[in-house]
C-alpha cells in the first residue's frame, strides 16, 4: 500500500511553506523551532516530497520551497531515514523529473543529486540507468528534467563516476551523452556537453577513448545560434588546450579563428569563456608559434574588450565621485592573510630576497567587484601574453594607445591606461623610449574628474615604479610622488585605496630616495588616518609599514616619531583583542619597531604585554578546545601567529632594551608552547622570535635550550619549508651565544643539516640558512663538525657565494676556517669551490683575510708549484685574477 498524506498534517505542512516565505523575522523563527519539532515525526520528509512532486494544485514556488528543505533534511539527517521513507522519496524523484515545470524539474534534480553525493551513488544502483533511458524519452519535459539531473551528478560526483567503485558506468554514459550533441533542442544540447565537459580535467579514461569524436562534435556545434551551446563549446576547447593539446594542434588555426570571433561574442558569458582561451593558451610552449600570425587580429580584440562595461560602471558607482564620508558596509571587506616572518640573507646587488613567495598583484585596481570578468580576463591575458613576446607585441599595440591614451571619452581612456599597465612587466624594454612622455601624461591622468580615470592611473603608474625611481628624482618621482600623496586624501574611495596600494609599491622601489620627503609623506597619511573609512584603514596600515620598512632607521628621528606614533597607538588603544584589524595593525607596528629601534621605546611596554595577552588566551583557548570540542570554538591562531611576529620585531629594532621586558613576563614558557603547535606556521614565528631573542637578551634564553634544542632538531624538515628555515637560522644563533657549550646538541641537528643542504631542489634561502648555521657549529665545535667536512663542502660554498659581506657570512667562512685546520683532508676533493667562495668576498675583516692566506698558501706548498700551476689552470679568468689580487697565489 503507497503512504498517502493526512489531510491534517498536509495542511499544517503547507502552512509552515507559507509562513517560511515571510520577510518578519519572529516568523522565520517560528518556523525554525517548528521545523526541529516537525523532523522528529520519521514521515515529515514524505510530506515534503509529497508536495514537490505531488500537490499540483500548489503554486510552484511552494512545492520548490518544500523540495529545498527537504534537500536540507537529507544534507543533515539522511542517515537516520527510515528506509521506506528513502526509498519513497527516491521512487517520486525518478517519476517525476518530467514535472512539466522547469522550476519543479530543476529542484528535483538538486534533490537527486544531494541523496547521490550522500554516497548513495552505491545503495542507489538503480538512477543512473534509470535517467540515461529517460533520454531517450519522446517527451521533452521527461529528457530535459534527465539531462539537468545527470548534469548535476556528473559535478558533484565526477570522481567517482570513474572510478572501479560503480563498475565504470561512465563507458556507457559518455557515448550516450555524445549522441545528444545532436539534439534538436539547445538546452539539452547544452546540458549533454556540460555533461561531458565535468570529465576533461580528470582525464576519463572513457573521455580520453572518445576524444577525437567529441572533438569532431564539438567543431560541427562552431556555429551553433544559442549563446549557452557556444558557451559550452568554447568552455570545452579552453579544458582540453589544457588536457590534451596534442589533439587540437592539428586544428589549431581554425580554432584560433573561432575564438577571435567568440571572444567578440555580444553574449558577455561566451565573450569570457573565450576570451580564458588566451590566458590558457599563453602558458603553453606552442604559444608563441602558434599565435605569432594572428596577433594582429587577437590584441585589438583583448585591448576592446579592457573597456568597463556599462553594468561595471554602474555596479562600481562610476558616476559618484566623492563617497569617502560613507561609511564602509562590512561584507566589503576581504579578510587578510598574514604572511608569517621568514628570515632570510641579504644577497650580491639587492636587498634581502623572498625566497619562496611569488607576489601576484595582477590587476589590483577593481578587485572590489571580486568577480570575473571580460574586462580582468582581457586585461590578464594581454599581461601574460606581453610576457611571452616582449616587445614584439608593441607594433601592434602603440598605433591603438594613441587613440585610446588621448580619448576624448573617459571610458576609452581608462581603458588605455589599464592597457599600459598590463604590458608594463613584459613590454618594458621597448616602452622604456615613450616613457619620459608618457609618464607626465599618466600623471596628469591622477587628477582626472573621472575617479575611475584616477584609480586605474595609480595603478598603472605603479607598475612603472622600478622606472621611475631609476631616474633623477626630479625628473618623475617627486612629480608622481606629489600627486599620489593628493590621490592618497582623494575624496573618492576607490581612489583613495588605488593610491594607498601604488604608493606602498612605490615605496619599495625608492627605498631611502624618499628620506629627502619624510616629513611631507608622513603629513600626508597621518593626516588619512582622521579621514579613511573602515577598508581603507586596513590598506594604510600597510603603506605605513612599508614606508618603515623603506627608509629604516632614517625613520627615527623625534620630529616623524611625534607625527606617526600618537595616531598609531591611538587605533592600538581603540581596538579590542578579538577584532581582527588588530592583524595589519600589527603588521604595522612591527615594521616601525624595527626602524625606529630605541626610537619606539616610548611606546614599547604595553605593546608588548598585549602581544604577550594575544598568545597567551590563544594557546589557553586551543587548549581547551582540545579537552572539549563540542564546548568551545577553535581558536583564530592568526592572532598569536602576528602577536609572535611583532615581538620578534620589538626583540630585533630595540636589541638589549628588550631585556627588562622578557624578564617581567613569561614569554619564554608560552614559546615553549608555540614551537611545538600543530601550525606550521606558529612554529614558522616562534623559531623566528627565538632567534631574535637570543639575539637580544640571551641570558633569558639560555636556561631553557636543554628542553628548546631537542624541538629545533625535530623540526629540521624540509617538508615545511619556513619553518625548517627559521629553526635552522634559531640554531645558528644560538651556536654563536653558546659557544663551545653547543657540544651536547651537535649531534641532535647537524646529520639533518647535511642532508638538507645535499638536497636537490631545496630553495634557495633555505640552502643558504643552513650553511651559516653549519658553519657556525663548526666554528663553536670544530672537532665534533669537521670530520664531516667532506660530506658537505661542496653544496655549502655554492649557496654562499652570492651572499653579501655580512656578520652571519663571517662567521660561517671562520666555522669553515677553523674546521679545515682540523681536517684538511676534507677539503681537498672540492679545493676549487673552497677558493670561488672565498673570492666572492669583497673586504674580509684582517684576521679572516689572513685565515684565508694561510689555507690557500698552505695548500699551494703542500702540492708544489707545478701542481697549483696545472690546478689553477682550471679557474675562470676572473677567479684567477680575484685570487691572485688579493692572496697573492
């Protein structure tokens, strides 16, 4: 007998459909409290798919309300389904996917797939047959419903679709979805290649044995008049040039051609699918041969398709020029990721380098809008593809900026200055000649009346900063530096955070070429701090930060101390321990502290009790999630993970200052805590703060090393990359405090230092790092290091030849000094290497200098003249000369 529905609970469901559709909020939770009361009742679930699929007398957006929550019951409790409601439900869903409403037919799909990807694919062997012979239905309705259903399994569960655990149902499904292609309605055509199309990046073996046919299926639906088939072909062609080029290359012009015209599509969902082609295709090796013919054709499509649309301009208040008195709405605001400290070595000819962090600002100027779009993917294909031809892309380019760099009409314009910010990075040789002109009229750009002229202004320029700063001051960048400082207090928003950003950007290309304008620079942001809203505070906090970082300890001067500090530690004051713009304020903070150095005593003290606070409830709450999950909520680390950061600024700008301040708090216990965290990255930040206080105020440190050095070696894996890199750096440090008496731990860290340092593959900063620090282990206990000179010599003076005269570098060249006087047989395989890097050093202190002598005449006398004469030969010229020059041999 089937269960039919009382009359009485029939109605009291339908009431509780209708009172869920009411805006009052006492309403909606009514209706909550009766829909926990109603999911006790085991049958409640029949009367929701019974009025889905059932009450046709109900309007459609009822019965699609009551599929929905139903589709919630299963998300949530679908396990404790009696098994004659389940298969109730299941039963109706598969006689009903032909409901004659789209709106009907769609939420049973969504159904169906939410009991699917319940690992019912397995309990429920009967659906996918069941809806591949609904295909083949003459009522469109019964297909249409089918194909939605089956598209939406096919995307949640695509994995497992061709996998051994379903017997391969895939070998029947992606034929059978092929023949659709053919259909004569555009939505199943639709639907059989989005069908198909869930399984390109999986490679299905089923896919991959039917490639060339679906191909072929693909072409013949080239011209197809309905804008969501072509949308789907040209989403297609993007995946396989990623998956299975090889088979494209042989059509490759044709499809060129194809593109072109899609991505002029007047349908903006196709124009992007297609446009994902260029951005795709720029990254393969063919790019250049394929693509070097119709470059003509591709950059005036890209460059058009840079224009704001209108629905950009009116989604990003285009028309509103002053808004900076509106306060922010919370859901603007993206949430921050703090990047934790990584120490890393100053390098030949630049400042310190970072190592493993590739920073992608691409297109920086709208990300508000956050979404994808015709205008970003033009934008970032033209970037990408720039970097592929350099300046063979400009004779195509230059004769269209000059039309759109002095248009009359503001959304053309934009659209060029967006145009040569995108190229900056790949085309700057060739620009570099138009540059002295162009620069002035971008310039003249930041005083646009239009804000979204002004906003993207900023950005381009930015992208010309390394230029910029490359030329006599007065020649751009007190001009640029000027007018940004004007954007910086602009009375628009956007422009204010463009501005921020170029300005941060600028900063660190000039470095101290901005001491000259310290005070103006400071005026100015001090100033927007009394006038930026929520969002844009965040972006400051940045560029003050930056700034510290830029100029250092020219910062320190009372006059720039009086300005910055007082605002600072105002917003510090204001904030609340649990709120999350502490994160850049901090960030902020740290940057200062080191610059400033004795300059930031003033402040020091309650910073650091707050940072000591910060970790401390964060390590309590841990804990007690741990003991009671189901209790307390996990606990943000972020909080300590910046808090650490921020003291290992403190510890580095006020060195031996910071002694009173560890003694009057028990930092050195919760770092005991920290350092063995599940995070890697608060580890990453205590390995940091340790060496930083051993630094500063070791007498603090050292009675805890016997519990500390044990933890270090435990995490000298190169499987977290920061954190081996920053203990590693902490062990080095703690070598040069402790001195002979490191003999205990030897043994506990140098077999995993010279594994990592014979690593292939292991990044560069980290290679480096573990050098110093065995050369300085070296040089507190060269009899416990030196007998495993021979294992090592040869990585260890590659990675520091490219490192500049510095304290750590000179300790490390003594460790290896003095570990070759204790075993000089070590060395002698690898004797070149040992000569490159000790050239590589400009001006040796004395007694280091004559280190060096010796062990090269010592070793020119043990193998005779004629033996270093036929040795010697080896060495480049300029080696032989450096040598020569400086050690006389």
């Amino acid at each position: 007998m089937e269960w039919q529905p009382d009359e009485q609970g029939l109605q009291q469901v339908l009431q509780l459909l209708k009172d869920s559709q009411s805006p009052d909020t006492a309403t909606q939770r009514a209706v909550q409290e009766k829909l926990e009361q109603l999911n006790q009742f085991p049958d409640f679930n029949n009367y929701l798919i019974f009025v889905l699929t059932s009450l046709k007398s109900e309007d459609e957006p009822t019965r699609s309300l009551s599929g929905l929550i139903l589709k919630n019951n299963v998300k949530a409790h679908y396990q404790n389904f009696p098994p004659a409601v389940a298969d109730f439900i299941k039963r109706e869903c598969l006689n009903n996917i032909g409901d004659p409403s789209p709106l009907i037919r769609a939420t049973i799909g969504i159904l169906i797939t939410t009991i699917a990807s319940k690992g019912e694919l397995q309990t429920w062997p009967e659906l996918l047959p069941q809806l591949c012979n609904l295909l083949n239905s003459e009522d469109y309705n019964t297909c249409e419903g089918s194909f939605g259903a089956l598209q939406k399994i096919c995307e949640d569960s695509s994995e497992l679709l061709d996998s051994d655990a379903l017997n391969r149902p895939l070998n029947i499904m992606i034929p059978k979805f092929l023949q659709f292609f053919k259909h004569c309605s555009p939505k199943i055509r639709s639907h059989a290649i989005a069908c198909v199309n869930q399984f390109i990046i999986g490679r299905a073996q089923a896919l991959m044995d039917n490639i060339d046919t679906f191909i072929e299926s693909l072409f013949a639906l080239a011209g197809d008049e309905d804008c969501e088939v072509r949308k789907n072909v040209c989403r297609a062609l993007v995946m396989l040039l990623e998956v299975r080029i090889d088979r494209l290359i042989p059509h490759m012009h044709s499809i060129i051609q194809y593109m072109l015209q899609r991505t002029q599509d007047a349908d903006e969902n196709v124009s992007l699918e297609a446009c994902e082609f260029w951005l795709t295709l720029a990254e393969q090796p063919i790019c250049k041969e394929a693509l070097s013919g119709h470059l003509v054709q591709l950059i005036p499509i890209l460059v058009n398709g840079m224009k704001y649309s209108e629905i950009d301009i009116i989604l990003l208040k285009g028309d509103v020029e002053e808004d900076d008195n509106v306060p922010d709405s919370e859901q603007d605001i993206k949430p921050r990721f703090h990047k934790s400290r990584t120490v890393t070595l100053q390098h030949e000819g630049g400042e310190g380098e970072e190592g493993e962090d590739i920073d992608d600002d691409e297109d920086d100027d709208d990300d508000t809008l956050s979404d994808w779009n015709l205008r970003k993917c033009s934008a970032a294909a033209l970037d990408v593809l720039a970097n592929v031809f350099r300046d063979d892309l400009l004779p195509h380019l230059l004769p269209l900026l000059k039309g759109l760099l002095f248009h009359p009409d503001w959304v053309i314009k934009e659209s060029g200055i967006l145009v040569l910010g995108a190229i900056a990075e790949g085309c700057m040789q060739g620009m570099v000649q138009y540059l002295p002109e162009l620069i002035p009229h971008l310039i003249q750009c930041l005083c646009d009346k239009k804000a979204l002229v002004r906003s993207i202004a900023c950005w381009t320029l930015s992208r010309y900063a390394h230029w910029v700063v490359s030329q006599p001051p007065d020649a751009h960048l007190k001009p640029l530096m000027t007018e940004l400082l004007k954007r910086i207090l602009d009375g628009n928003k956007r422009v204010q955070e463009a501005a921020c950003s170029a300005f941060a950007t600028l900063e660190e290309e000039a470095c101290t070429e901005l001491v000259p304008y310290l005070s103006f620079i400071l005026d100015t942001l001090v100033f927007a701090f009394g006038k930026y809203q929520h969002k844009n505070l965040l972006i400051l906090y940045d560029a003050i930060g930056t700034l510290a970082d830029s100029v250092g300890h020219h910062l320190n001067q009372p006059e720039y101390i009086q300005k910055l500090m007082p605002p600072l530690i105002q917003k510090w004051n204001e904030l609340k321990d649990e709120d999350k713009d502490l994160f850049p304020l901090l960030e902020c903070l740290s940057s200062v502290a080191t610059a400033l150095q004795s300059g930031f005593l003033p402040y020091c003290e309650p910073v650091y009790q707050r940072c000591v606070t910060l970790v401390q409830k964060t390590l309590a709450q841990a804990m007690m999630y741990s003991q009671q999950p189901d209790q307390y909520e996990a606990p943000d680390k972020d909080f300590m993970i910046v808090a650490l950061d921020l003291l290992s600024g403190l510890a580095e700008g006020l060195g031996g200052h910071v002694d009173q301040l560890v003694a009057r708090s028990n930092i050195m216990t919760l770092l005991f805590q920290c350092m063995q965290d599940t995070m890697p990255e608060v580890r990453q930040s205590s390995f940091a703060l340790l060496g930083d206080l051993t630094k500063a105020c070791f007498p603090h440190v050292k009675p805890c090393i016997a519990e500390f050095m044990p933890i270090l070696g435990t995490n000298l894996n190169p499987e977290f990359i920061s954190v081996c890199n920053n203990a590693t750096w902490a062990i080095g440090e703690i070598c040069m405090q402790m001195g002979v008496e490191m003999q205990p731990y030897v043994a506990l860290v140098l077999p995993h230092l010279v594994e990592i340092i014979n690593r292939p593959n292991t990044p560069k900063t980290l290679l480096e790092n573990t050098a110093i620090t065995i050369g300085r282990l070296g040089y507190v206990c060269p009899q416990e290091v030196a007998p495993m000179l021979q294992q090592f010599i040869r990585p260890w003076c590659t990675s520091l030849r490219n490192i500049r005269d510095n304290e750590e570098k000179d300790s490390a060249f003594r460790g290896i000094c003095v570990m070759i006087g204790v075993n000089p047989g070590g060395v002698v395989q690898d004797f070149i290497f040992f000569c490159d890097a000790v050239a590589s050093w400009v001006s040796p202190k004395d007694d280091l200098r004559d280190m060096f002598y010796k062990i090269l005449h010592g070793f020119k006398d043990q193998v005779g003249e004629e033996n270093w004469q036929q040795f010697s030969e080896q060495f480049p010229p300029i080696l032989k000369e450096r040598l020569s020059a400086c050690y006389g041999v």
